[in-house]
C-alpha cells in the first residue's frame, strides 16, 4: 500500500493521481528506471503556507486569558475562598494587562501617548484599590504613586524621543538603559525615606553607573557614522 506524498492518504495500486488532492502518483522505481513521464514533477508545485497571525486574533484570545482568569478568580472568591476579598487584587491585574496589551490591537490607530497614559491612570486606579484593603495608605502615596508617575514619566519621553529624536534598535536600547539608571535612584530613594526617612545611596549606584557606561557607549555609536554602520554590520540589525 502507498501514500500520497502531498496528503498522505493512501493509495491504491492502479491510481495514477490521488483522489483527494490530485497530486500525480510516481512509482520511486519508475525514478530509479528513467521512467518517469514527460513534463510530470515527482514534487508537489502546490506551495503550502500558514496564514499570518493578525493582532486583532492575538487580542481576542489575550482578552479571553484574561477574562477568563477573572472570572475564575470572583466564583472563587465568592463561593469557595470567601473568607476575604482576595480576588479583587487578582481580577484588577487582569483589567490592568487588558488595558495595557489590548486596545492597539483592536485600534492600531490609537496614540501610544494615548494608550499609556490610560495604562498610568488603570495601575494607579489599581494600587488604589489595593490601598483600600489595607489599613495603611502611606506606602500608595510615598511609595506606590510616586514610582508609578515617575515611570510613566520616562516611558513618556522616551517615546517622544523615539518619535523625533531618534528611531532605531539601538536608539531604543539607549532609551531602555536611561530609563532603567533614572528609575533605580527613584526606587530607592522613595523606600528610604519612606522606611528610614533619609536617602542613602547603596544598590542604585551600581545599576545607575552599569547603565550610564552603556549609555554612554551608545550614543558614542549612535554620533559616529562609520562606528555605527559597522556595528549595524557586525550585528546585522
């Protein structure tokens, strides 16, 4: 018994062309003997390909994640772990990945500016109400909300930078590492004083110096011509 080497079904002695995608049937010992006919391929010219993935599919199925997350998480809550409101932290993640990841994939047109701005207010929305389940609130306005801004901040500009100042991968890179050294000295220096009440820098120098030496080389790449199109070469971006 054979099979079609385009479907694989299988095949009877006589059938000269499958009967389910009428793929020519080549004996291999006809190939092997010369025998093979006049203008006939032992190939398949049909060219088999997957159709892409668009973002609107991906946001469909991030929204069912994340819907469906939430929603285990309140029948939970309400009818199995009821001893406490432990699904609200949960379910306002979800909203939170929702809004950051899914709009632009529904509405590519949407502005990025525009869309992070709505990701600050749902994250501060949401440690707000995170805030209200416990019976302090200093860490959300000496810790949380500060950071937050502060990020959203730097996200912000690195974005107008981006769209003005420069658009490329390393251009990117750059903007990544500047972002990273700033928000490690605002990271700590809102849990010192809000622990201790003073500012001692420790860990955030280290991260601070590792990123401004990257920057700086950077940029150096980035202002030289020559430097730059051999490094695009040699890391063929």
């Amino acid at each position: 018994m054979s099979y079609c080497v385009q479907c694989g079904v299988k095949l009877e002695q006589s059938l000269k062309i499958c009967p389910l995608c009428h793929t020519p049937v080549i004996n291999p010992n006809e190939l092997i003997a010369g025998a093979l006919p006049s203008g006939v391929s032992p190939f398949s010219t049909v060219k088999g390909e997957v159709e892409p993935m668009k973002k609107y599919d991906i946001g469909l199925w991030l929204t069912l994640v994340f819907g469906s997350t939430a929603l285990a998480c309140g029948i939970l809550n309400i009818f199995v772990f009821n001893h406490n409101y432990w699904s609200i932290p949960a379910i306002g993640a979800c909203i939170v990945m929702w809004i950051f990841f899914c709009p632009r994939m529904f509405l590519p047109k949407i502005p990025i500016t525009l869309n992070l701005t709505v990701s600050a207010v749902s994250i501060i929305f949401y440690q707000l109400a995170i805030t209200l389940m416990t019976e302090n609130d200093r860490w959300f306005f000496k810790i949380a909300l500060p950071i937050t801004l502060v990020l959203m901040g730097l996200i912000t500009l690195s974005g107008i930078c981006y769209k003005f100042v420069a658009k490329s991968l390393m251009a990117t890179v750059l903007y990544f590492f500047i972002d990273i050294g700033i928000l490690s000295v605002v990271i700590e220096y809102f849990v010192d004083t809000f622990l201790e009440g003073s500012f001692h820098i420790f860990w955030s120098a280290i991260v601070f110096s590792v990123c401004s030496v990257i920057s700086i080389a950077l940029i150096a790449i980035l202002s030289m011509k020559r430097l730059r199109a051999t490094v695009q070469k040699r890391l063929h971006f």
